[in-house]
C-alpha cells in the first residue's frame, strides 16, 4: 500500500516537474515573447542548459549553487533572522531526507555500521527534526505578527509550513510509540533472536521495560536483579549492537514518557503502524505536492540564481530573455521581503489594492503571462502604476528577482492590452462626454449605496471661489497655458475659465478638462492669485474625483 | 552643536541620479553634518494627484520614524520636500485628519506628532550651517566666468505659505549659494517656472515644450551652466533636454559645492 502510494507520488512529482517546465515556454511576460517560436524556446532551454555544464561556466554555476543555493549568504547579509529560519528547515530537512528516509541508500553507504537506532543517528535525527519545527515557528511567528507579512500571507504559506511541521511531528510520534510499542519488540524478538529460550526472553522483557522504557500490556518485573542481568547478557548478544539507548532519542523519548499512562491502550491501537502510515502518507503528500505550490521554489529559486550568474545568459537573445523572465517569476516564495521595504506599500493601507505590492503584484504579473481575466489585469494595472521604481523590492529580493524591470514591463504590456493609466484614459473622451458618463455613474451609485457618493472638500465650498474677481493673472502666469500655445496645441480651458465653471455650480464638467490633467502643480496661478484663491489645490482635488470615477468605471466600459 | 538629519533621498535617486545622492552625502560629511538613514517610504508626492489621503499617510509615516530617532527631514528633492511641507500642514492643520492617519500608525507602533521640521538641502545649507560655514570648506574656488543659471523648482518655492522657502517671487536662497563657490550667477526670468517633469509622462510634447523655454530663456540669459536642486528637475533636464541644452552642462548643487570643494563627482 505504502510502495503503490510512494509510485503514484513520485510520478505525479515528475508529471507536475514537466508541466511546470513547458509552463516556462508556453506562457510570455511580454508581446515580443510571445512571437518566439515555442519549439526554439524549448531547444533554447535544453541549448543553455547543456553549454553550461559543459562550458567555464560550470565553475560560476557551481559557486552560485553553493553560496545562493545552499549557503543564501545573501539573505544572511540583509536578513539574518530570516536566514537562521530558513537554513533551520533547509538543512534540517534535507539532512533528515538525505540521512533519515533515505538511508537504506545513503546512510547505509556512507556509514559502515549504520543502522537507525543507533548513536549519533537516533540523536541527530531529533536534533534536524527540532531545527526544522523552529524555523517554522520563527516563520510562523513572523507571518502572524508582523504588520506586512501578515498582510501578504495566504493559505499556501501556512500550508507549506503546516505540511513540514505535520511531517517532522508525526515522525517524532511515531519514533516515540515505536520506543514504548510491545508489538515492535515482538517482531524484533522474531526476527532477531536466535534463542527461543522462554526465561531468556522474559529476562530480555524485563531488561527493555526497565532500559529502553517499552510497555508490556502484562506486568513485567523489573526489580528482579538476576532477571535484569540474564537480559543484559541476551541484549548485549542480540540487541546491542544496533539500539543505543531511546533517551538519547531526547525529543520522542520524552514524548514517550508523556503518553506512558496510556501507552497499554495505545498498543493496543496498533499506534505506531498507524503514525507510520501516516508519516509516511504526509511525506509522499510533500513530494507530490512540490511542482504544485509555493516548494516549487525549491527548483525554480536556484535555477534563477544561476540564470542570473550566468555570463552566457547576459548575451541576451530575445529567446533566453522569454525564457529567463519567465523563469523568474517563478522564483517567488512569496517570503514578502519585498513588501516590507517597499516605498509605496503604506499607500496600499488606504487605497486597499494588493497588487501595489510587490509580493502580490508579481503574481498578477505571472496570472497575466497565462492570459489572466481582465478584471485582474485591471487591479493589477492600477497597483502597478502607484510604484515609483524606487528599486528597494529588486534589492531585497532574497531570490534575486529583477522585480523592477518586471513592473517596467508589465506597464507597457498593459499598455498594448488596453489598461491605460488615469491620465492616458482620460484623453479617450472630452471633458463634456466625461461629465455625461460619471453623472449617469453617480446616479447609479446613489440607487445603490447612498455612501458611494463622492465626497470633496474645498472645490464644493461656494467660499472657495467666492472671491474670484476673474481677472486672469492666474492664466497669464500659467506656463501649461503659453507652453501649450507655443506647439500650437491650445489648452482648452485656462485656470481662469475653469474656475469659472466652478464657480456656477457645473463642476463635473470641469473634472475632464484638459487644464486640470495637464496642470504641472507649479503653483505659479495659486502664489499670484491676488484674491488667494487655492487654485492649485484644487486642481488636485479634481484629480482626485476624476480619478475616483475611472477607476469606479467597470472593465469594458472605457 | 554637531548638525544630524534623518535622510530622505526621495525614491528616483538610487536609480535615477545617484550622482546626486553620492555627491550630497560628500559634502554633508565635509561640512561635518551628519546624515542618518532611516526605512522611509514614497513621500506621498507621485500619488498625490490620485488620492491626497494616501499622499498624507505616505507623508505622515516618514514623520513617524523620523520622530521615533527625535530628528529632521532632510531631503535633496523638492518635490518630495513639497509635499511632506504641504502634508504636514495638512495633519497640523486637520485634527481629525491626524487622528485618523494616527489611528493607521498605530497599528505597527507609530506615532506622528508633526513635530518634526521638513528642510531642504539648501535651506539646510544656508540657514542651518550658514553660508560663512559653506565657504569655510571651499578649497577649490571655481572660475568666475562661469555662468550659472540656478533653476529653482517649484514644489520648495510655491505655495510659499506653506513652503516657507525663500520669497517666491524674487528668490536669492540658490543664487547666494551658488556665488560662494567663486561662480558667477545669471538673472532669468524663468527661473522660478517648472521644468515640466510633472507632465512627462501625460503630455509629453507639453512637457518639451515648457522645458524647452526654460532652457531658451537661460541660453539667451548668457548661462553656460544649469544648476539643480531637485532630483526630478534634474532628470527632466537629463532626459528631455539634449536637444535644447546645446552641450550646456545641468549639475546638481551638491555636484557643484563638491566640486568647489574639490571633488569631482
């Protein structure tokens, strides 16, 4: 049962290995990608591979492997707690995969007298095994508790995490009911002991309960001096030389002691074939989930590493270019390093858009190379265009993602699908059309939630305008308004005249006008205004309205 | 007393003109004013025109951590230094303002005050270290044939009542730390006008087209160099100007006083 369930995990493990590898060929970050022929990316990939295993290049790949892959030294520079986390479950897990589940190819190799229940392997195994449940809970900790992590966390983190702390508990249970089990000394009695003497083995009873803490349904005498020594003498024959005492089994063998009042019961469960299906079930649950979730990282992080590092890769033909951004979009672990310092990430706290954050947003960059729905492209086209390319995400990246140049991209190639920014949208109509959509929208809204309606502050407040004597100094000073006349191009409203629309009452005809979209905030009408009227402001207040109505406006009706 | 400022070098530094952050961390250090790096976020300027509560938050945060260290911006961009001036005048004068971006704060343990000041590079250089100071630390004058036309920038000038800059209408801030390096400084007309970058990526004939006056108008004001002050003037200058600028040089001033100081960055 358990070898069909390992066959049947192990090819989806490999299935799902392939499937993720054509993903990096089927899907494109960007249009010219998307023209290469996708036989020529497959045979690019294959090409790369194969001149760097065979080039000078295996040299820096080796070192990358090393020191970004094994060693992350450069997440132990930027984030050291992190790093001590990460390296917990890393090495702990792969010691225990390497040394542990796969002993029987490894371990019996490498170490001439190995058997599992010996000293150091049954000590080191409860060391990696406790190293791997406090790297999780150091990443647990974090993701709960800390403002940003907490924010970005979804399912598929604490899944992950779930999933490795299952394993590594269940492994502790099991070894711990496999230290108190009768059923396991019986079979080992059977398989290993040569004498059938029956005081031999009643003496051997005795010696375990008393040294190695199993728990006999019936009552063994443990206070019997001779017996004790006739079971010492048949498990130094028989036993010794593969059972280092279970205490040195520190994390299960106190388990043990915990569940030894009910231990009788619990062997009478069969507990410990039980926790071994299910120890085993989780790992092949692991295995097969791999090419699936988030531990996909465990293959694609690395490679990313190495396309980077790669000198042949920085050639740059367009095919190795699709390949490569593809490449890393897959890199992400979702760790969230890039949010924590990204510049514009408080912004999100009001605004309540994920994708102006950098952990979120590259998923949105990844759903669009597989042609994702339009109403994603368009949230995530908003919180694209609030990034100021500040550079910190691409920094900090602990995966070395070019994060900057894939939110470059990704603008001009939501561009060419038709999500523009407000200030292009806003060229798609005239100020007077403008005014007609949004009203019809507002009247909407209204039917709907009376809360939808939107507010403003000083363009509604008759005060505001009260004084304008409309004596123009305010457009004669505007260089948006000589500027503009200059290319022969006419603004189409001055300040003056907008503020004139203001001030009889038909301000939505004002919010589309090109004066205000084209307004560069210099503030020269506002510092000269002699009845100090907050021209400007309110200008940005416009903005902000107008803006408040594209971005209400629902996908298609642009 | 030792000057120390937390640094705000403003987002489009590091990538776009590390020149300018290289070059005032130069001559932070040999005036002896100390310079500390603090996790501050966007200014809140770029967002402002899409939504002013989301540009005060942004704002107010900064003036979160940088109350958490008891110290002053500094910041080398005058739009990033406008809008934090403008978002604290906000939060001081909006107490409901301030309590709701205080409510948001509070979550990751911040708290904002407005206690902090907003100064620029240059109002730090001529007020808080004085111009005698500056020139204290010249070691290599510059030629006085150099004719340099100082471009003010608009979101430090205007609105000068929140600003509180220099005189809006006839500044000297600029001029008057520019001659201290032994150049000469040109009148303009349009020095106090906007270099365009605002629009650049809305309009950008528009765009063109107000630098382009600019940089007419200190040509024929006989400049034979643009001095900056602000790092998204100066990469309007560096990115729409070539066809104009006629080999004219734009430098930063902290490239300048570096220079006078003798390092060429």
């Amino acid at each position: 049962m358990l070898k069909y369930s390992f066959y049947i995990s192990f090819v989806i493990f490999i299935f799902g290995l392939i499937y993720r590898i054509l993903q990096w060929i089927r899907f494109d970050l960007d249009t010219t990608s998307a023209g290469l022929s996708k036989i020529k990316r497959l045979i690019a990939l294959w090409e790369s591979l194969w001149n760097h295993l065979i080039s000078a290049q295996a040299l820096i790949m080796i070192k990358t492997f090393v020191w970004d892959g094994l060693l992350q030294v450069k997440i132990l520079k930027s984030r050291p707690l992190q790093w001590i986390a990460h390296m917990s479950i890393f090495w702990g897990f792969v010691l225990l995969l390497l040394f542990h589940a796969l002993d029987d190819h490894i371990s019996v190799w490498v170490f001439s007298d190995y058997a599992s229940t010996l000293n150091p392997f049954i000590f080191l195994r409860n060391v990696f095994g406790i190293l791997v449940l406090m790297g999780i809970f150091v990443a647990f900790y974090r993701r709960r508790n800390n403002l940003i992590p907490k924010r970005i966390s979804q399912k598929m983190d604490y899944v992950a995490l779930l999933l490795i702390g299952s394993i590594i508990i269940s492994g502790f249970l099991l070894e711990a009911f496999q230290i108190i089990s009768e059923n396991q000394f019986d079979s080992m009695l059977s398989d290993y002991m040569i004498s059938d003497d029956e005081k031999e083995i009643s003496a051997l009873r005795a010696y375990w309960a008393k040294k190695y803490s199993v728990k006999f349904a019936q009552e063994v005498n443990t206070n019997d001096i001779e017996l004790l020594k006739l079971g010492e003498s048949v498990h130094i024959d028989s036993c010794a030389s593969c059972h280092s005492p279970p205490q040195y089994a520190f994390i299960s063998y106190n388990l043990a002691q915990i569940f030894s009042p009910i231990s009788s019961f619990l062997n009478s469960l069969q507990i410990d074939a039980v926790l071994l299906f299910i120890h085993y079930i989780l790992c092949f649950i692991g295995l097969a989930w791999i090419p699936f979730g988030k531990m996909f990282h465990i293959v694609s992080t690395p490679l990313n590493y190495l396309v980077n590092a790669s000198t042949l890769e920085q050639s740059k033909n367009p095919i190795s270019k699709a390949n490569a951004s593809i490449i890393a979009l897959d890199a992400c672990t979702h760790c969230g390093a890039c949010s924590e310092v990204c510049a514009v990430e408080p912004i999100n706290r009001i605004i309540g858009n994920d994708f102006i954050l950098p952990s979120e947003k590259i998923q949105a960059a990844r759903l669009m190379a597989e042609g994702a729905h339009p109403v994603i492209l368009e949230k995530f086209s908003q919180g694209n265009n609030v990034c100021t390319s500040c550079n910190k995400c691409t920094q900090n990246c602990p995966s070395q993602i070019p994060l900057l140049g894939i939110w470059q991209k990704s603008k001009s190639e939501l561009q060419i699908k038709g999500l523009y920014p407000p200030e292009k949208i806003i060229n798609q109509h005239t100020a007077y059309e403008w005014s007609g959509l949004w009203n019809s929208q507002e009247k909407a809204a209204k039917k709907t939630d009376k809360s939808q309606k939107l507010k403003s502050f000083i363009s509604d407040n008759p005060e505001t305008y009260e004084a304008c004597v409309q004596c123009s100094v305010c457009t004669q000073v505007c260089p948006v308004v000589s500027a503009s006349s200059s290319i022969g191009s006419p603004i189409d409203l001055t300040p003056q005249q907008v503020m004139n629309l203001l001030r009889i009452g038909i301000k939505d005809k004002a919010l589309g006008t090109q004066m205000v979209w084209n307004c560069t905030t210099c503030y020269m009408c506002q510092e000269h205004c002699p009845q100090h009227i907050p021209i400007a402001d309110v200008f940005y207040e416009l903005r902000n309205l107008a803006n408040k109505h594209i971005s209400l406006q629902k996908t298609g009706e642009k | 007393m030792q000057l120390k400022y937390s640094y705000f070098p403003g987002c489009k530094i590091t990538g776009q003109f590390p020149k300018y952050d290289e070059a005032t961390r130069f001559v932070m250090n040999a005036l002896k004013v100390t310079l500390v790096d603090m996790p501050f976020n966007c200014c809140g300027y770029p967002i402002r025109h899409q939504n002013m509560e989301a540009s005060v938050f942004s704002a107010a945060r900064n003036f979160a951590i940088a109350e958490r260290e008891h110290l002053d911006i500094m910041t080398p961009c005058k739009c990033c230094f406008g809008n934090l001036k403008h978002s604290l005048h906000l939060l001081k004068s909006d107490k409901t303002l301030l309590k709701h971006v205080n409510n948001l704060l509070q979550k990751e343990g911040l708290i904002c005050s407005c206690t902090v000041e907003i100064k620029h590079l240059l109002t730090v250089l001529s007020h808080d270290i004085g111009l005698k100071n500056v020139k204290k630390q010249i070691t290599h004058p510059l030629s006085s044939t150099q004719k340099i036309a100082a471009s003010y920038g608009c979101h430090a000038l205007r609105p000068a009542d929140i600003t509180n800059f220099d005189n809006p209408f006839e500044p000297t801030i600029f001029e008057d730390l520019i001659k201290i390096t032994g150049a000469q400084t040109i009148f303009w007309t349009k020095r106090t006008e906007c270099c365009g970058h605002p629009i650049s990526e809305k309009n950008e004939s528009l765009s063109k087209a107000l630098l382009k006056a600019k940089i007419s108008d200190a040509i024929q004001s006989d400049a034979n160099l643009i001095c900056t002050a602000c790092t998204y003037c100066q990469i309007q200058y560096d990115e729409m100007g070539k066809d104009y600028l006629d080999g004219i040089p734009v430098i930063s001033y902290s490239q300048l006083l570096g220079k006078a100081m003798g390092k060429n960055i």
